[in-house]
C-alpha cells in the first residue's frame, strides 16, 4: 500500500421522497458533525453490503423499513465515499426520532435553509436545482 492510499469508509444514506418533500434528519449534538441536517444513513459496517447497512441505519435511527432503490449519487469526502440511493416511501410508516434529534419533510427547493455537513453540498445543490429527480 502506498502511503497516499487511505482505507475508504462507506457510508450510506437514503433519499425518501413523499408528496415532493424528502425526509431529512438532525444529527445528535455529539455526534459528527452535531446538529447538521442529513438524509438518513450512516457508516457501513464490515462484512455488510450498501442495501443491508441502509436497512440497519433506517431501523435504528428511525424505525422504519423501507425497499431500498436505485443508486442516485456518489460523493467522495477525504476517506469517506458517501453513497446515497433512492428510497421509495411506504404510506404506513410511522418514523419516530429514535437516533436522531428530529426529522423533517423538506421541498428538495428549500434544502438550502438547512445546515448540511460540507460533504452533502453538491448533493443539496443538484436537489435544490432539480438536476436529480427521482
């Protein structure tokens, strides 16, 4: 291994869209990035595959299953490579703040009033813009 090469940490985040809003989250004031919003995830774990780890993240965070989608963005962040995926929406769902300081249903053209973590900004921005639509 040469001495520029970093072990990549995958995370995985999902992009649940209801009625033209999409499902963001408050990170936990001690957590990373604390109080910045974000679209539900997290880091995947060893031996674990993207779909499997977004399952897991979606249950703990906010106890809810959801059928995970298609793959929407890639966005690399220092060791970081985050990976977000459509999630379509299941009208029975019930989430609850269960890791999460709060969650919100946003119009993809108001993203900008909220504080995201720096590797999130292009991602935001293609979604304010309507460049990524599901």
């Amino acid at each position: 291994m040469t001495s520029d090469a970093q072990e990549i940490q995958v995370v995985v985040a999902a992009l649940i869209e209801r009625g033209g809003r999409l499902l963001i989250s408050q990170r936990l004031p001690d957590a990373g990035h604390g109080g910045r919003w974000e679209f539900p995830g997290g880091k995947r774990e060893p031996g674990e595959h993207d779909s499997q780890a977004l399952h897991r993240e979606l249950r703990e965070e906010l106890g809810i299953e959801l059928a995970i989608g298609p793959h929407a963005w890639t966005e690399r962040s220092g060791p970081l490579e985050l990976r977000f995926y459509w999630c379509p929406w299941a009208e029975a769902l019930r989430p609850r703040a269960l890791e999460v300081v709060q969650f919100r249903w946003v119009p993809a053209e108001s993203l900008n009033g909220y504080l995201f973590p720096p590797a999130d900004s292009r991602l935001v921005q293609a979604l304010v813009d309507g460049r990524l639509i599901r």
